[in-house]
C-alpha cells in the first residue's frame, strides 16, 4: 500500500505542473544488460587481436589483424545501435520524484 501511495505521490508531482505525465524514452543504456554484453565482447575482440598470429608464423603471417578487429567492432555497433533502437521504440521510463 505504501508502495502504491509514494508511486501516486511521485505521478502527481510529476504531473503538477503541466499536467502530463514526462517520461524518457526508455532507460539509459548504461543501465541494460546490451551494453554489458557489448562491452565484454569489444574488450574480448581488441585482446584477441593483439593476442594471435603476431609474430609466431615464419612468413610473419597475423590471422587476426587490426583490420579484422575493426571490422568486427564495426558490426558489433551496428548490432548494438539497432538492438538499442528497437529497445526504445514504444517503450516508455516515467519520471519520478
């Protein structure tokens, strides 16, 4: 009951001033579980670049090169950006006091 009593509180307060209801889109991306992911599989891929291929062949030969890792990353953003933009789309965080 408290619970609901402080969520009304915190709607009406919001709400005061303009009558409307202010929300976000949806929450910071900082606070999801994509850009956890996103950031463990990016410190994952710099490793592994700098970590095989340098050096160990005779022909001098890097099986996985910078250009590679970038590529990767690239597409990883890219993965990233649209799973953030279908998160927000119809997705709403209210305001609260």
């Amino acid at each position: 009951m408290t619970n609901t009593a402080s969520h009304t509180a915190a709607t009406t307060a919001a709400t005061a001033d303009t009558g409307v209801r202010r929300a976000t889109e949806t929450k910071a991306a900082t606070k999801t579980t994509e850009f956890i992911a996103y950031l463990g599989v990016l410190v994952a891929i710099v490793v592994t670049a700098i970590l095989v291929g340098d050096g160990g062949a005779e022909d001098g030969a890097d099986l996985f090169d910078a250009r590679q890792a970038m590529e990767y990353i690239t597409y990883l953003t890219i993965g990233y950006l649209v799973s953030r933009g279908l998160a927000k789309s119809g997705s709403r965080e209210y305001y609260t006091a």
